[in-house]
C-alpha cells in the first residue's frame, strides 16, 4: 500500500488539508452538540465522517 505524503502535494493543496485539519474539530463537536439535542439520520451520519475525518487526521492517515 502507497503511503499518503502531503509534502508532494502542490503548495495550495497543502494548505487546503491543513485548513481542513484544524477545522475539523470544531465542526465535529458542533455536530457532536447537534445530534445529541436533535437527533436525525443525517445528523448521524455527519457526525460520523466527521469523526472519521478527525481521527483520520490524528492518526496521520491522510
């Protein structure tokens, strides 16, 4: 398996996945809030690629 370098990456995609980074855990206790007040499917779902994403990011997945 290919490892994911983002240091290959063009400059201003290396920015966007830093943006993306640090975004990421506010957006997912935002929706963390959310589900747990309003519970919905799409709710879920959100909440879950979002935590996805971030433990994607902790774990230097991507």
């Amino acid at each position: 398996m290919a490892r994911f370098y983002r240091y290959r990456l063009p400059p201003w995609a290396r920015r966007c996945i830093i943006v993306i980074e640090k975004i990421t855990l506010p957006i997912l206790v935002f929706q963390l809030i959310r589900t747990l007040l309003f519970p919905t499917s799409l709710d879920v779902f959100l909440t879950g690629f979002f935590a996805g994403l971030f433990f994607a990011f902790y774990f230097e997945w991507i």
